[in-house]
C-alpha cells in the first residue's frame, strides 16, 4: 500500500514539472512572436522562425507613417519584431508602439531627394517591444512625396541590432543576396572609391578582365593593366569627369582588349553618401560589338540596295530606244538636275556610238520645266551628238517652251526642233530613207 502511494506521488511530481514545463514554452514562444526574448537568446521552439528570419531573402520589417507620426502601413514582419498587428498599430502613433521617434520633423525636411532617386538614410533608436521588451532598431528610411513632391510620410526597413551575430548574419546575407543579383547580370557592373580602386565588381567585369573578382578589389585600372595603357588613361579621365560633374553619364566607347576593338554602351554615375557627398562612382557597362557589327554590315547592304536602286532609276529615266535602222530616241521625263544631264548625255553617246545612230531623237514632252540649267543640259548633249556625226533631233518644244528657250538666248543651230515626238520621229524616218 505504501509503495503505490510512493507511485501515485511520484506521478504527480512528473505530472506538475511536466505542466510547469509546457507553461514555460508557452510563455517563451509569446515572448519570441513579441520580438525578443527576455534573456536575449532565442528560445525553445523557435528554431523554424530563426531560420526563416535568418535567410537573405526574408522579408524585413517596413513600417510608414505621416510626418505627424501616424503609422499608414505595417507588415507581418514588423509585427514579428515588435509585437503588435497591423490592425493594432495602423492609426496609432509610432512613439506609443515601439517608444521612440526614430526619424525627427528636421531629418525628413532635410532628407531633400526625388522618390526616383531611391537614395536612403539611417537612424537608430533604443525601442520596445509590445511585451516591453528592450530593442536596439536600425532604421533605413526614405521620405515619400506626393505627385506635388511634397513630404506626406516617411517609409523605413527596421532591423533588430541588439544581437551582434544576428546582425553580422543579416549583412552578409544581404551582400551576398545582392551579389547574386549583380553577377548573374548581362553587364559589367562595378564600384569605385573616390580614387579609382575597385571596391565591388561582378562576376563578368571580372571575366572581361580575365581576373578573379578578389583581384580586382583595391586595385585601379592602371594595376590591373587589362587594357592599353592609352584606353586605361581614356577610362579614368571619363571617370574623373563623372565625379567632377556629379552627373550621370551616358555614352558609347571603343576599348582596344587583346587587339582587338571591342565596342560599349556605358553608363557611369557618382554614389553618394547619406549627407550628398561623393564617395564613389559606379558603372554598368554593355558590350555591343556584334551589335554595331550588325548595324555597319546592314548599313553597307543598305547603301548597295540604294546604289542598285539609283541605277535602276537612272536607266528607266533616261531610256534610249531604237526606232529603227541607226535612228534612236530618248524620251526624258520629271525635273533634270546637274546628275541626270551627265546621266542624259552617257547613256545618248554610248549608244550612239554602240549602234551607229546618225539620227538622235530628243523629246522633251515630259519634263516639267526648261530653265538655264536644262537648256545648257540640252545644248550640251546635242553638241556632244553632233561630235560623233549624229543629227540630233529636239522635239515637244511647246510654244512656252519655244518662248522661253528664245528669252534665254539658247543657241539651237544645228538642232532640229520640233512640237511633237510622232513628227520628229516622221522627220528621222525620212531622213533614213534617203
């Protein structure tokens, strides 16, 4: 009898440390969904959210709120950070959530930039969690504007700093987070400090240069020596001016690399500080060789299509047509400029003397109007007939154009004229015959 109450009692002592227990999981789990366990360690149970807390890709904790400290927005991070639900902290003061103002009236009207420009400033401030807690925050915030540009609240990635290696781990998550990013990029992209060494690079800058990205850090062009020591002096003086002018630059290069010229869209641009102050300048760079190759092969195609196109053009203005044995015709049509005259007298002299033609019939029905420059064009190409033995026939002078070649002072001696191509063409034909 004695020993089953000694049992019974024991059960109980295992039943009351097992509740006790459970009680103190409980309480620990509450505290960690609160932000931050009291003693500073994670607790019990908690090991799945530290992992996902832990990874780079984990959503940090954004909160906005107005100028007059009214939270606007607050995610389930923040939540898990501080404590508090979004329906709890949407519409309250952020001073009586996390107890503390960590960006004053006075930082947000001197944080002076445009939202395009995605520049970004950094607080920090001792905070609490909704348990009471303490925290140590790292606020990086960006005042918001209006379509005006006026401020109308500010919006900031909180991170919990009070655990240094926690800290350090969510850092170098980031960075790799954003070298993964940069390196699996199609363009070169890299940092420079103030003086020109490479501070961060990816992983195809690295390759154009045939070096480890780790070479490249802390060292400048003229170290690296990967290209001609006059490309490298072109490089940096673009690079000097981008500092100087504190402007983004744009523009296209051509880089002699292993003898062999090799083309670039680059954009080059100074970094900043928190304050606005220069500190460094990046690039992103974009080879476009078998680009510009391409559009040089297209534009030499496209000045032989044109080329053929021009000869097309000038052989079906400037037809010469044989009427019948050594009597030939050329119809002109359109306006005659200084290149279609020469194109007028070679193709009449050529087949002058190709078929032996001692009749040349020029009809001028069809151009638009006779002026200095085509009758000098005209008279010219008649002497040059007349040279080889070929009488030249002018025909479609309209009594305008009779009136004109006339007040012109055209010498037409030599020339036979006539109104119409069909009785210049009787006038060959006759001639022909005899």
């Amino acid at each position: 009898m004695r020993e089953e109450l000694d049992e019974a009692g024991r059960l109980r002592a295992e039943n009351a440390d097992l509740r006790a227990r459970v009680e103190a999981l409980e309480k620990a789990l509450a505290e960690r969904s609160n932000g931050h366990a009291q003693n500073g360690a994670a607790p019990a149970g908690a090991e799945a959210l530290d992992a996902l807390e832990g990874l780079p890709t984990a959503v940090p904790a954004v909160i906005h709120w107005r100028l007059d400290g009214e939270v606007t927005y607050w995610n389930d991070s923040a939540e898990r950070l501080f404590g508090w639900s979004a329906s709890e902290a949407v519409g309250r003061p952020l001073a009586d959530l996390v107890g503390a103002v960590p960006v004053s009236a006075a930082a947000a009207r001197a944080f002076n930039f445009a939202r395009e420009e995605s520049r970004f400033a950094a607080a920090t401030s001792e905070c609490r969690t909704k348990g009471g807690h303490a925290l140590s925050c790292r606020w990086t915030y960006a005042v918001l504007r209006d379509g005006r540009g006026d401020a109308h609240e500010l919006a900031a990635l909180v991170d919990d700093t009070s655990d240094r290696e926690r800290r350090e781990k969510t850092v170098q998550g980031r960075y790799q987070l954003l070298l993964q990013l940069v390196d699996n990029a199609r363009s070169s992209i890299f940092v420079k400090d103030t003086a020109g060494r490479y501070v961060l690079a990816n992983r195809l800058h690295a390759q154009m240069m045939n070096r480890h990205v780790l070479e490249l850090i802390g060292r400048d062009e003229f170290e690296l020596a990967a290209v001609d020591p006059a490309a490298s002096e072109m490089i940096v003086a673009k690079e000097r001016e981008v500092m100087t002018g504190g402007q983004v630059m744009q523009f296209e290069e051509v880089v002699p690399i292993g003898g062999a010229q090799y083309h670039f869209f680059t954009v080059k641009f100074p970094i900043h500080d928190e304050r606005g102050a220069p500190i460094g300048m990046g690039g992103i760079v974009t080879e476009i060789t078998s680009l510009k190759r391409a559009e040089a092969e297209r534009a030499a195609l496209q000045e032989e299509i044109i080329f053929a196109q021009q000869a097309a053009l000038r052989e079906l203005s400037t037809p010469l047509i044989p009427l019948a044995d050594r009597v030939v015709a050329m119809p002109l049509v359109g306006t005659i400029d200084s290149g279609r005259a020469e194109q007028i007298m070679e193709t009449l002299l050529s087949g002058i003397s190709s078929q032996g033609a001692h009749t040349a019939i020029l009809d001028i029905t069809g151009v638009r109007a006779v002026d200095t420059h085509v009758a000098d064009a005209l008279t010219r190409t008649a002497r040059a007939a007349q040279l080889l033995g070929t009488r030249v026939v002018l025909t479609g002078v309209r009594p305008e154009v009779a009136q004109t070649l006339v007040t012109l002072g055209v010498d037409l001696s030599g020339i036979t004229t006539l109104s119409t191509l069909q009785s210049g063409i009787a006038h060959a034909l006759r001639h022909a015959r005899r």
